[in-house]
C-alpha cells in the first residue's frame, strides 16, 4: 500500500504538488459529493491496487534471501 503520510509530506514541500492539489480541489469543489467519491475511488483502484508494489514477504526480504 502507498505510504500516504510520504505523499502528504511531498504535497507540502512541494509548490508545484501545491499547485496542482489546489487545480484538482477547484475542478472537484464544482463537482457532486458523488461524482468526488467516484473520482477518489478511480484513483485508489488505479493507483494502489495497479501501481503499488506487492507488500513484502519473508521470501522478498533481503536479510532473509541472504540467509537460503
């Protein structure tokens, strides 16, 4: 899963991620609470079901794939 406190900290040290949040937050704000719960639902399908690296297993840790 994405690490959304990661996000949240670039978001603020970013102007340009500023910029962009507050474009996005203006295109929704004109939006139905519906329609904003479709786009947030869209975007968590897309972007942490397709895009995010599969959680870590034993066999995936480096200290225990040094060990076999």
């Amino acid at each position: 899963m994405l690490h959304l406190a990661g996000l949240l900290e670039e978001l603020e040290r970013s102007e340009p991620a500023q910029a962009a949040m507050a474009i996005l937050e203006g295109s929704l704000s004109r939006r139905s609470t519906e329609e904003q719960g479709a786009f947030w639902r869209a975007v968590d399908i897309y972007y942490v079901s397709r895009k995010a690296p599969p959680e870590a297993t034993p066999a995936m840790t480096p200290e225990l794939a040094a060990a076999s």
